[in-house]
C-alpha cells in the first residue's frame, strides 16, 4: 500500500511506495526532529498516512514535497547547507587591498 505525508488531512507527498520513503523524503526536507526520548517525530501536525496511487505515479519521478507556494522540494546536502525554502543571504565579496 503507497503512503504519503499529510497535513490536516491535506496530502503534501507523491504517493511513495513504503512509509520508509515517505520519512526519508521528509528528513531531506528537515521536516522531521527529535522528540524528548530522543526518537524522531515528524514537526507540527505532519502526519504519514496510506493513500491512493495509480502504478504511473509510482513509478515516474515526481519531486518528493510540495510546499504551499507550490514548488517542490530542491535537494540539498546533508552538509549544513541552507534550508531550501528560505533564500540564502547575500554573499559578501572582498575588495581588493590596495
């Protein structure tokens, strides 16, 4: 059976094909943190849930999270970078010294 995340009954996710993905595509998008016994949770009132999938939806590529503005999730490494759905700040350039 596929699954999806969901908020207020709302599917965010493509249909994915175990609730393993539907976690994994959820910590790439930092939408997962620790609770107080040190397990993970998903933030506010995310919630992974079974859903309807045709075989296509399974099988194509589709971005894994759309965010209410409508773009999808941009991949990012697990390297500290910025959070995806917040511009990063200007990039400050040195003058030459003279």
């Amino acid at each position: 059976m596929p699954y999806a995340l969901f908020e207020n009954d709302e599917r965010l996710t493509r249909p994915f094909r175990t609730e393993r993905e539907v976690w994994e595509a959820a910590e790439r998008a930092d939408l997962v943190t620790l609770g107080t016994h040190g397990e993970k949770i998903l933030d506010n009132d995310f919630e992974i849930k079974p859903c309807e999938a045709t075989p296509d939806e399974l099988a194509l590529p589709h971005p894994d999270i759309v965010f209410a503005n409508g773009e999808p999730e941009e991949p990012t490494e697990r390297n500290g970078s910025p959070d995806p759905r917040f511009p990063s700040p200007p990039t400050k350039t040195k003058e030459p010294s003279s």
